[in-house]
C-alpha cells in the first residue's frame, strides 16, 4: 500500500494498475480492508468522535461488511464524500460500497449504474416550523422561504411538490446540515426541509426542541440504503445478505450479547443457517460460514444498531416508524435465509 | 549560420536532426509536439475506456432536459421546468452579477484603504493596516462563510417586523428593510396613475419585448429601461456639444460662457419628462405573509460573498494602490508645484496618471483573482454557475465529465476576456519610446 | 559705549520645546488631531474601536473551557447570567488535535510534527542564504525525500531508492553525454530514472525489506487532516512545482515556437479557471483519465491537482525573475560560450530563482489558503472538520469559536510568512543598489 502511495505521487500518474473491477471480494481481502464512503458528517449517521473513529448508522453497516469479510469491524477506511461526489466515488472504484444515506431512485440504479443492496432506513421529505408561526400544514407555506440540502433529491421534490399544489416558495440551497441549522434558527429561513429523520435529528440539538413541529406532510419516498457498481453481483450479494442478516437477526432474536450462545445450535434452523452451524450459506457467498456472526457482533443487529446511534434513547430520538420488523408493522423485512 | 554550409549538398543524414542546427529547433519541437499529442491521445483513450467500461456515454443532450430545480436569484424569467441550459444560463449572469458588483466594490473600498493607510494620522493608518493585513492572511473562504454567519445572525428575521410594536424597523422612509434573508430595497416601476389612484391598463410602462421565443437563451428586454438609456444618452450627447462649443468660444474670444445649466438641463429635464411619462415610481417591499413581498430582494447568500469577496479584495487592492502612489517620486510632485499648477491638479495632471499606470495592471489581476473566486458562491449557497451547471445539474445528470469541462471552458472564456482587456489597456498607456 | 550693542552678542540658552509639540501631547496632536477632518476621524476610529471590543471582548471571556457540550456551555454562561452568550471554548479543548491533526494516530503525532521542524532546518539555507552554510543545501535535497516517508510511513528503502533514481538520472548523462550528444543525452536522463521509479523500485525495495525491514508504520492519506492537511497538500504542490515551474518558464521564454506556445497554453489555462473547478477534476474526473483499474486516494489526486495549478503560478513568477535579470546577463553567459543548458544552470536560474523567492513564498501563502477549498470537494481540512464536528450532537450549532480558531492559525502562519517575504523583498532591493 505505501508502495503505492509514494510511488503514484513520484512517477508518471497511472501506471499503477490495480485489479480489475470486477472482483471487488479479491480487491478487499488482498487490501486487508474495506472502503466505504461516507457522510462527511450527518448527526447520528455517520461522523467522526473525537478520537477521529467513525460512528453511526450507516457507517455500522460497513462495519458490519468488513466483519463479515474480513474478520474485523475495524478494517474498514472511510472516505468522507459530498452528495456531489459521492456517485464518482463509487463510480471510479474509489470506494467499494457507498453507505451515505442515498435514495434509490431508478435513474440512479439504471442511468448511474449502481445497484442498491437494499433499504437500511425508510424515509421520506418534510418540513420541521417553529410552533410561533402558527403553521400546521406543509400547503400553508406559500410564499414561505425554505431551506435545503443541495446536491440530493430534496430539492427536485421540493420543486415538484410546491409546483403540484401551485404555491410559491423562496429555496435557499445550503451544502451541510450543520448551516441549515444555524439558518433555520436564526430565522432565515421559514422551513427547513430534509429527510423527515435529518429533521429529527437537528431538532433534537436544539436549544428548545418544543418550540418546533415537523409538518405532517411527507412529500416523498426516500428509501435510504447502501449500494455497490453494476457489474460485480457476488460482491453486491455480500452486501446484500450482510444488510438482510441483520434485519433477520432482529427478527429471530439474535443479539450481540446472545449471539456466543446462540451459536453452539439452536432448535430454530433458519438461526443456524444465519450462523452457520447450519448449511453452506457462506461458501456460497464466498466467504465462510462464521460471515453472519462476525457481522451481527460487529455492532449488534439491526435494532441494536438503531437504538444505539439514533434510537429514541438517543438524543435523536427517532422512532422505528417504518422501520420497524414487518412483524411490527414496519417494512423491514429480510428475505429468508434457506 | 550562413557558414554552415553542408558539404556534401543534398544528402542527409538523420543524425543531422540533432547535431544540426538548422535542424535541431524543428527536431525538438517536433518531438515536443509528438509528445504533447500522444499524451492527450492517451488521456482520451483512457477517458473512452473508462466511459465505456461504466456503461456512460458523452453527450451534451442532457442540458435540454427539465432541469428540476428552482434557482431563488433569478436575472432572467426560470422555473423548474426549464432545462439544464437555461439553469446555467441563469448561474452564469449571476455569476457574472456578483464579479461587476465585488470589482466595484472592492475598488472604492480599496482605493479608499490605500490613501487612508498612508494617512498622517496614526490610528486610521493603523486600523487600516490590521484591516489589511487580517483580511490578506486568512482564507477568503473562510471570509466568505464567516460574512454569512454573521449576515445570519446579526440581522433581525422578518418577523421582528411584525406586530404592533415590532423589533425592527424599516430605514430610509420605511423603504429598506434589512433582514437576515437579505436586504429588501425599493424596486423601479412602471405605470400611470389614474385619478383614482387605481392603475391603468398599461401599469407596466411600454412592457418587454421577449426574444427568442421559446429557446433556453430567452430573454426580455424591457421598453422602458431602453427608451431611459436613450434619452440618457441623447441627453450626454447634446451636452457634448454645449461643451464643444463652449470650448470653441473660448478659444476664440478668451471667455467661456456659463453653461453648466444648460448642460444639466439637457440631460434631466428629458429624462424627468420620460419618467413622468412611463409613471414612474418605486415599489416598496412590505411585509406579507412570511416574507417581504414587492421591491428587488437582494439575498443574503449574494451579499455574504459580495463582502466577502470584495473586502478581501480590496485588502490586496489598497497594497497596489499603495505601491502606486509612494512609486511616484517626490520631484514629480515638486516639480509640478514648481510649474505653478495646484494641489488638485498637480494629483489629477500629474501624479494619477502615472500611479494609474502602475496600479492598473495588477488591479485587473484582482480583478480576475476575484471572478475566479466569486466560484466559491457554492460555500454559501448562492447559485452561480458553479452552483447550477457544476452543481445541482451535475448531480442530477451524473455527467461528471461534461458538465465540469464546460464550466472551466466558460471560466476559462471570462478570465481570457478579462486578460485580452487589460492587454489591449496596457499596450495604450505603455511608455512611448521613441 | 564700547559696551553698548544693538544687536544681542550672547547666545540665548536653548529653550524647551513647548508642551504642545512634545511627549505625548506633542505626539497626539500631531498624529491624531492635527485640523478637523483628522479629529473627526480619529473620534470615529476610536468609536469604531471601542464598538468593536465592547461587543467582543465580553463574548471572549467565557469560563468553558472543561464543558463537554454546547448544552453544558450554554447552562454555564447562563449561571453566569451573561446577556450576550459567552464562547463556548470546550470544544476547542475537545477537538484541538483533530483540527490540527485530522486522523493522524496518537502516537504518531511526533512524525509531522518532526517533518514541520525539519521543513524550517530544510528551509533555512534557502531563505537565509547569509546565516546558514550553503551545505545545508544537502539536506535540504534529501529532506524532499526523507519528508513523504516521515509523513506516510514505510520502509526506509522506498525513498532512498526514489532518491537513487536521480543518481541514476545523473550519471546517465554524464556518462554518455561524450558518447551520444547532449540532447540524447537529457532524454535518455529523463527516461532511465522514469523506467526505474516504474519497473524496479518495487521489486527492489520488497527485496531489500525482507532482507533489512528497517521502516516506520504506515499512514495512509485518508487519515491526514485538519491543519496538517492544509500545509502537507501546500507544501508538496510547492516543493514538486517548483520544478515544473522552471520548466515551463524556460519553455515560455524559448524560441521554439511550439514548445513555447505549449507552455503558454498551460500556463494560461491553468491561471484562468478556478482552483475549485481543478479540484472537482481532481475529486470526479481524474480517475477517469487514467488508465482502467488505477486509483489514486483522493489526497493524492488533489495533490497532483494542486501541484498543476501551483507549477502555472510559479513558473509565472519564474518568468519575473528571468525578465528582471539584466540583459547582460544573459550575453556575459553567451559570450563565455556556455550551451543553453550550461548557461541556465550556471548563471541565469541561480539569480533568477533568488529574486524569484518573495514571488514564490507569496505563491505558496496564497496556495496554502486556498487548500482550504478542498472542504468543498469533502476533504477532512481545517473547515471540512467544522462540517463533521458540527455533526457530533454535542456541538451541533457551534460556529465561532471553530472558525475564529481556524482564522487565527491561518492568520499567524500567513502573517509570519508574509513579514518574510517583505523582510526579503527589502533585502535584495537594498542589494541591487
């Protein structure tokens, strides 16, 4: 790797070739780590603590990957990316898997090229007001000034929802979450409107959280996962069953504290294929039959992970909502392990 | 070289490519040209593979599609369903908005630092060498977002003018209101009043005239503003000739006749007549629903980095200034005192011009220093080019390529643009020797 | 009446100035309230002043320093019962290293900071060229290479192979400069070193590890940031353009047309787009145009971008220098019958590059603030870390005190480096007298 590093700074750029792209699985063992772009910072998602170690939702589910293939949590690099950079990121083999709270939309998977694993939070667009404007719908907002996130789908479903019901609105476009914040505080903008999730975060670092409403409107779906190239199915599969045996392990009861237990066999078939003692699931997916272990215990299941970086008793204090277990009423829902 | 001569006439040898002198130029150049070709030929057939490789292709047909979005500065009429194009369009003339602005600006504020640091008074020489010197050693980037943060959170929000006994007052005759979404200033109108006081059919003076119909460089021109501009320059024009006539009296008698009335006259009266005519007056912004309504909105994000970009401009403009005039020797200065000519003149006559030429040309390098940067907009959302072609519809299109060659080629265009001026300005002014 | 005189023989005894023109007094009056317009100004200056501290100082003096969260500082300001907020300094306490550092691990924070001590040992001969012996310039070559392995790590044979490349480079020409002729000679310099950085340096270096794994643990660029980013991508794009700027200066200034318009064409591209539109070629573009399969970690890309705009800059001040030297110069060079080549080396590049330094330190403290930019592109620098901390829901709806903190270190350093740079710029011209 160093090799690498200071030889592509001196020589001619780009004699270095690496492996082709199509076996990312290769790539990520022979590096001894994972590459995963991230969210230069969003609360409770993904950002940096003081000792520069990543933490959050999203980036637990790269953690949970490089467990899964390579046997430790913390091999993984990430990559801090922007909305505008974050598709060439993955793009150009920057990053082996993008865990950004990126919206599936067709384009993206068909246009771009990506392939979306799967969900890891289900979300949609709204619109947080101070209580003092006497505001109670998002259709209220006419002339309203509204501040935004570039660079995502916010923004063209702002436009579009404001179009549908024919009123205006003034956008203020904003790079970071941290100054849309800081604007919509200070009374610069009317409403800010991001992912209904982004919106509860921010309230939750307010000074006065009562004094703000999220609008019951939800102007969108914005089903958040992670996602991989085109072109490389047994790497997107990893990362899909790696995504799925967390949601499945909450469902069948697998935690990080019984997880040892549990793992010596259990009466429940589909738990010992989860964990291997059961089948061959893990060849088939070229890794070995611990893979779903080692990804659970890296930071427990997919409950476990909400409750820890943005569960309600967190200073987030999001619901499960829609991504509750379907047994729940919600829509997570893994596909099963056979 | 003409006792170079071959020997052996024609024959040639290939090693007198470069041992030759006649030759040897052409072979290096030769090379350095082969080299150059087989680089970028590289560079493109990496470009293709690569392309080809991620399944994309290249093309410029996404600028026609719906762009989507909405832009909040809007120079020229745009919606969401506009395309791509129009978008760019938009962020280039705001782009271009906030270049003229922060020059202007960055020049009074810079000319004026200069001459006050090389005040006789201490403490405004002081204040503005710290002024100066805090503005040159920190990031205009930095400057940029720092003038929004505190734009955002110095400035009352508009609701701090509601109510009977509200925060914030309006200034200037309850015209101006300033706001932490911008500064709302009064608009120019157009339209008769009727006895009334309702308006009449035609409330928009002579109205537009919209070109290009429905393509993406549309664009309206307003009656009004042209037939303002001509009436102006009719008016300069005829005072021109006042003045030539004047001076032709008093070349020839001696005595200048008193003019200035005249001169004056000329201009305004027409113009005031035209404005009476059109109905002209001034829209007030005023407080409705969430917002101001009526007036031109001047955004918060625009004048953040208009100050931004021009105070810290200006640092670097007040040091040339400087520069220009302690370049101009002190005889220069007693020399014209010596010819009898008086302090106005000796500094319009004498030591400006030449100042001028010192301070000029890298005064237009700021110039360019300051367009370039005004592409930092994007730090505070304001929708200049970067912000529109390099930005959302980069985004939105995934077009990394074209999108961000094109909007180089554009900058690349302006700064040309402003560099072939300052040529074309410093081959006039350049020292005549003879 | 010999004793009578109608003019006074003797000498007065020299009187004290009046009050007035003297001492303080003396000073104010003639520096602060000579005629009206100047009293009036001094009245607003001083206004302005106590305005300004009246309304910053109290906000400054604010007890936060042990706070864990902007909630804690905010109760602690409040208990204080100040009106206008007071700073909120914890978070400076908290994420100090990280702003100057980025990721850098703990423990291996000695290695920039001993590659920062030894840049000024490296610097030192150059920029002081009286007080410093002009062997130092040793180190300063082996520093370009002892610097990239102190920062990333490794083992210590990389660089000395690197190193080795250039005395390779350099015997080549000497060697078969007599042999094949000086232009076959240069190329073959400039190739052989390439073929060997490319195809042996690895193998070689592998070899000679497992046989004496002499090397320092590795640190890859994703984990530089903060402050030290900043300077690291400034002071590489500087130290690697300068070459490329002699380069393309020598090329505007030849008489070869192409080579000329070539460079030119470089120059004028690169100085008239934005460095943020070199960064999004860097950060989305670059990749694309090199060959399939080859990746580069973004800082790198950044860097390569940073050292291209750098070189156009440079090689303008390059430029500057070459036409400011005088004419003589060049002919006394012509006239001693030195080549081309000899006569750059020799005598035109060392003069041109010495009146060049004000130019190029005033090049690198404009680069250095513009690194800043790469927070846009999502670079962990100085203000992308602001973004992140901002993130963390214990500092959320900080801004002050990360940013005048982030001001007042770039302020320092570009202040430092300016006053240098003025300091020198009056040195030569007392030279050239």
């Amino acid at each position: 790797m160093k090799n690498s590093v200071i030889l592509g700074a001196l020589t001619v750029a780009g004699f270095m070739a690496g492996a082709a792209q199509a076996a990312t699985l290769d790539d990520v063992k022979a590096r001894g780590s994972l590459k995963c772009g991230s969210n230069s910072g969003l609360t409770g998602f993904a950002a940096p603590n003081a000792n520069g170690e990543w933490e959050g939702f999203d980036v637990a589910v790269c953690r949970a990957v490089a467990a899964a293939v390579l046997g430790d949590p913390q091999a993984v690099e990430f990559v801090p990316t922007t909305p505008k950079t974050r598709f060439t990121a993955l793009a150009s083999g920057e990053v082996d898997i993008l865990s950004r709270n990126t919206t599936w939309t067709l384009t993206r998977d068909v246009d771009l090229k990506f392939t979306f694993v799967g969900v890891n939070y289900y979300d949609g667009q709204g619109f947080i007001v101070p209580k003092a404007l006497g505001v109670s719908s998002a259709k209220e907002l006419d002339g309203a000034t509204v501040c935004i996130q570039t660079g995502t789908t916010t923004e063209l479903n702002l436009a579009d929802f404001f179009r549908v019901n024919n009123i205006s609105y003034e956008p203020v476009p904003i790079e970071t979450n941290a100054e849309a914040q800081q604007q919509y505080l200070a009374g610069a903008c009317d409403t800010y409107t991001t992912d209904a999730s982004g919106l509860a975060a921010t309230r939750a670092s307010f000074e006065a959280p009562g004094d703000h409403v999220i609008l019951p409107e939800i102007i969108s779906k914005e089903p958040l996962g992670p996602l991989v190239r085109h072109g490389d199915d047994e790497w997107a599969d990893i990362v899909r069953w790696t995504l799925n045996a967390l949601i499945a392990a909450e469902e069948f009861g697998i935690t990080s504290t019984n997880i040892a237990e549990l793992s010596n066999g259990t009466d429940n078939p589909e738990i010992n294929r989860i964990l291997g003692t059961e089948g061959t699931m893990g060849e088939m997916l070229g890794l070995d039959a611990e893979w779903a272990k080692r990804a659970i215990m890296a930071e427990g299941n997919y409950g476990e992970i909400f409750e820890k970086n943005i569960g309600e008793s967190t200073p987030i204090g999001l619901a499960r909502g829609l991504n509750a277990q379907y047994k729940d009423g919600g829509l997570q829902y893994a596909p099963p392990f056979r | 070289m003409a006792t170079m001569t071959d020997p052996e006439g024609g024959t040639f040898r290939p090693s007198m490519l470069l041992y030759d002198s006649r030759y040897r130029s052409a072979t290096i150049q030769i090379v350095a040209l082969i080299g150059f070709l087989l680089l970028i030929g590289w560079l493109v057939n990496n470009t293709v593979q690569n392309l080809a490789d991620l399944g994309k292709s290249v093309g410029f047909g996404f600028l026609g599609e719906r762009a989507g979005y909405d832009i909040n500065q809007r120079l020229l009429e745009y919606s969401s369903n506009d395309s791509h194009l129009r978008a760019s369009l938009l962020g280039l003339l705001n782009t271009l908005l906030v270049a003229v602005a922060g020059c202007a600006l960055a020049t009074i504020v810079g000319v004026v630092v200069g001459v006050l640091r090389l005040s006789s008074n201490w403490l405004v020489a002081r204040i503005m060498t710290v002024y100066v010197e805090m503005f040159r050693n920190v990031p205009v980037l930095l400057w940029i977002v720092l003038s929004m943060a505190i734009l955002i959170e110095t400035l009352p929000p508009p609701s701090a003018y509601r109510g009977d006994e509200p925060a914030a007052n309006m200034i200037v005759g309850e015209s101006i209101a300033l706001t932490n979404r911008g500064i709302y200033v009064p608009e120019p109108l157009f339209g008769r009043m009727d006895e009334d006081g309702g308006f009449v059919s035609w409330r928009h003076g002579l109205g537009d005239v919209s070109l290009f119909g429905d393509a993406s460089l549309r664009f309206d021109v307003s009656l009004d503003l042209i037939a303002i501009l001509a009436t102006l320059v009719a008016g300069l024009l005829v005072s021109g000739l006042i003045r030539k006539r004047a001076d032709r009296i008093q070349n020839a008698t001696g005595l200048r006749p008193r003019t200035w009335y005249w001169r004056w006259g000329v201009v305004l009266i027409p113009l005031v007549l035209l404005l009476w005519v059109l109905g002209f007056y001034l829209g007030k912004p005023a407080l409705q629903g969430f917002n101001f309504q009526g007036g031109t909105h001047l955004r918060n994000s625009f004048i953040a980095l208009w100050l931004a970009l021009s105070f810290y401009t200006a640092a670097f403009i007040a040091e040339i200034v400087r520069g220009g005039i302690l370049a101009i020797s002190h005889g220069q200065t007693e020399a014209a005192a010596a010819l009898g000519l008086r302090q106005r003149r000796i500094m319009s006559l004498v030591v400006l011009p030449q100042a001028l030429r010192v301070i000029i040309p890298p005064l237009i390098s700021q110039y360019l220093n300051l367009t370039k940067n005004s592409s930092l907009a994007i730090a505070v959302g304001y929708m200049d080019l970067t912000g529109t072609l390099m930005g959302i519809t980069l985004n939105q299109s995934g077009r990394e390529l074209e999108t961000v060659l094109l909007t180089m080629l554009i900058y690349l265009l302006i700064s040309l643009s402003i560099s072939g001026a300052m040529n074309i300005y410093n081959n006039s002014v350049k020292l005549k020797e003879r | 009446m010999a004793g009578l005189s109608y003019v006074r023989v003797e000498m007065l005894p020299e009187r004290e100035p009046p009050v007035s023109e003297v001492g303080l007094i003396g000073w104010l009056k003639s520096n602060l309230f000579s005629g009206w317009f100047n009293t009036i100004l001094t009245l607003i200056s001083l206004y302005f002043i106590y305005a300004l501290v009246s309304s910053i100082l109290p906000w400054l003096w604010s007890p936060t320093w042990a706070a864990q969260s902007l909630n804690e500082c905010r109760e602690i300001v409040s208990d204080l019962g100040k009106e206008h907020g007071g700073a909120c300094y914890g978070v400076i306490r908290e994420r100090w290293q990280q702003l100057l550092f980025g990721f850098y691990p703990d423990e291996l924070r000695w290695r920039p900071i001993l590659t920062l001590i030894l840049l000024f040992v490296a610097l030192a001969p150059v920029l002081f060229t009286e007080a410093f012996p002009a062997k130092m310039l040793w180190f300063t070559g082996a520093f370009l290479f002892l610097a990239p392995w102190l920062m990333w790590g490794g083992v210590i044979w990389t660089p000395l192979l690197v190193a080795a490349g250039l005395v390779i480079g350099f015997y080549a020409f000497k060697f078969s400069a007599g042999a094949i002729g000086n232009l076959a000679a240069i190329i073959l310099a400039i190739a052989l070193p390439i073929l060997w950085w490319m195809f042996a340096i690895g193998p070689i270096s592998q070899g000679l590890a497992s046989i004496i794994p002499f090397g320092i643990e590795v640190v890859e660029s994703r984990l530089f940031g903060g402050f030290m980013l900043s300077v690291w991508i400034g002071v590489v794009a500087i130290a690697i353009s300068l070459f490329l700027g002699v380069v393309l200066a020598l090329g505007r200034q030849s008489e070869l047309m192409i080579v000329k318009y070539l460079s030119v064409g470089f120059i004028e591209f690169i100085r008239g787009v934005p460095l943020i539109t070199l960064l999004f070629v860097a950060s989305t573009l670059l990749n694309i145009f090199m060959p399939p399969g080859t990746n580069f970690d973004i800082i790198l890309r950044v860097m390569i971008m940073a050292t291209l705009f750098a070189s156009a800059y440079i090689a303008e001040v390059i430029r500057g220098g070459l036409a400011a030297l005088p004419r003589g110069q060049y002919e006394a060079a012509d006239a001693l019958g030195l080549d081309y080549w000899k006569s750059q080396r020799l005598i035109i590049l060392p003069q041109a590059l010495k009146i060049s330094i004000p130019g190029i330190v005033s090049t690198f403290i404009g680069l250095f603030k513009d690194t800043t930019l790469v927070s846009i592109i999502g670079l962990l620098d100085p203000i992308g870390l602001t973004g992140s901390i901002r993130a963390d829901a214990n500092w959320n709806g900080i801004i002050w005190e990360l940013y005048g903190f982030i001001a007042i270190l770039f302020f320092i350093s570009c202040f430092s480096m300016s006053r240098y740079s003025m300091w020198l710029e009056r040195k030569l011209r007392k030279g050239h007298q």
